[in-house]
C-alpha cells in the first residue's frame, strides 16, 4: 500500500472511531441513565482497541519496516494493551 493510501485508511479508520464515540456520547445524553451510560461507555472502550490496532495495523504495513522494526512496533503495541489492564 502507498504511503498516501496508507495515511488517507488511517485517518478514515480515525474518523469512523470518532464518529462512533459522538453517538454514544449524544445517547448517554438521550437515555440520561447512569445505568445506560455505563453500558454505552463499556461497549465503546471495548471497541475502541479494534480501531488502535486497525490504525496500527494499516501504518505498519505501509511502512514496510525490517524485522528488528517490525518486533519493537509490536511489543509496543502489545505493552500498550499491557498498560490498560
């Protein structure tokens, strides 16, 4: 994939995310429930890792980097996860 193409996916894959949370912000607003926005909130951050690794996912395979590269954009994004447990 072309750098260009790459960099347009990635800021699309951003823009649906960001879409995604406007509507659960705007139907904690609708429901105004504790009980629904813990709901809403919950669904949103368990779908919010997909779209980091996606992002992640499209960027790396852009850049095309070499093994030793390729390990350290991993395991940081594998201590990233690590770190929000």
């Amino acid at each position: 994939m072309e750098q260009g193409n790459a960099v347009a996916a990635m800021a699309i894959v951003r823009f649906f995310a960001a879409t995604l949370e406007i509507i659960g912000a705007c139907l904690m607003l609708y429901f105004w429930r504790l009980n629904w926005a813990i709901k809403i909130n919950t669904f949103l951050g368990g779908i919010g890792p997909v779209f980091f690794l996606l992002a992640s996912a499209l960027g790396i395979s852009a850049a095309k980097p070499d093994p030793l590269q390729l390990f350290f954009l991993i395991s940081g994004l594998f201590l990233t996860f690590l770190g929000l447990r």
